[in-house]
C-alpha cells in the first residue's frame, strides 16, 4: 500500500527492516517514501491549509484504464 500511497502524493513511511527492493529503494530516493526506525523520526503537523488542494476526475483516471491496452 505504501507504493500506492507514494504514487498518489500521499506522505508514506516504511519501518520494513529487510532488502529494500528497487522500487521502494527509488521512491526512498525521491522522497516520496520515508523509511522509519523510531517513533521520533516521524513528522507529524498539521498540514498548510492555505495550499490548494489538488482535485482528480475519476473519469480521468477511467479514461487511462481502459486505453491502456489499446497501445499494446
């Protein structure tokens, strides 16, 4: 799920402990996803309300779904 969350903008943490595989390993990288060992490392606030929130068109994201395959 974590890979999900990273992929829609959402803050996501990993206390996985094990390999890192390569995916995991470039959202790490990117920022995207933010490995944890200790409760004190986690970056709990509130977030800015005053920034503007981005909204997605379902129909969007069905549009791409379906025409995937289509360029195959």
């Amino acid at each position: 799920m974590n890979r999900e969350a990273a992929a829609l903008g959402t803050p996501a943490y990993t206390t996985f402990t094990g390999r890192v595989g390569a995916v995991d390993e470039q959202l790490i990288h990117s920022g995207r996803l933010r490995p944890v060992a200790a409760p004190e490392e986690l970056d709990v606030r509130k977030r800015d309300l005053g920034r503007e929130r981005v909204r997605r068109d379902p129909q969007h994201l069905l549009e791409l779904l379906l025409g995937a395959d289509s360029d195959v």
